[in-house]
C-alpha cells in the first residue's frame, strides 16, 4: 500500500476517535476524570491517522475491551464475591477509562473487526512499518 494514500477507512475512523475524544474532553470540564479517556482518544485517532504502533494501538483496544467485560460481570454476577466484588469493579473501571472508556469500547468493536478480516488498515499499518518511518 502507498503510504501517501491514507485508506478511506482510516481516514473515516481516526475522524470519529477525533471527534470521541474532543467530546470527552467536554465531559472533562465537568468531571476531571473525563479528560483521561480523551487524551487516550486522540492518542489513538493520531496512531491511526499516521499509521504507527499497530500492536500498541490494538493493545488499547483489547484492554479496553477485557476490562469492559470483566466490569460488566463482576457487577452482574459477582454477588458471590462480597466487598472483593467493588475492589475487582474499581480497578476494572479505572482500566476502562485510561484505556480510552465506553467510548473506545463503541469503536473498538468493528475496528478490531476491520483490524482482524479486512485488508485496508492492516496494510496501512504494514506501509509504515516497512518503509521504518
């Protein structure tokens, strides 16, 4: 792939992370903890945009995605778990929210899918990544 030809996709993807994170941002001026998942964001939006740190920029994905999850049934099944079940739900929340929050985790999903089965990202990260810039 040319690497001065961004991918439509990427283009279209790193616009929406942009936009998720300039509206966390807003979040942030009401709650601090907001501005944390937006600088994740738009860390995210420029990795793509430039297509660098393919396993990093999927790292943040993944962890976000784990976390979510493991958060999700903690609070729903964890009854069993007694106070252990609000320290497991603590941790996983902060995890989600450095790793770039709910918003990421709305994102994450058909970008992992476009990152496993399609060829247009994986071969902008691949350009990058050969030419060593």
């Amino acid at each position: 792939m040319n690497d001065r030809q961004r991918p439509r996709q990427a283009a279209i993807y790193a616009g929406l992370l942009a936009a998720s994170a300039a509206f966390m941002a807003w979040l942030g001026t009401m709650a601090g903890a907001y501005y944390a998942p937006a600088a994740c964001l738009l860390l995210q939006a420029i990795l793509l945009w430039r297509g660098r740190a393919f396993r990093f920029f999927e790292g943040i994905m993944l962890v976000n995605q784990v976390t979510g999850l493991v958060l999700i049934l903690a609070l729903w099944l964890g009854d069993g778990l007694g106070n252990l079940k609000l320290d497991i739900a603590g941790v996983m929340l902060l995890a989600n929210l450095l790793s770039g929050g709910p918003l990421m985790a709305l994102l994450a999903i058909p970008l992992l899918g476009t990152l496993r089965f399609g060829t247009a990202l994986p071969g902008w990260f691949r350009a990058h990544r050969a030419h060593g810039a």
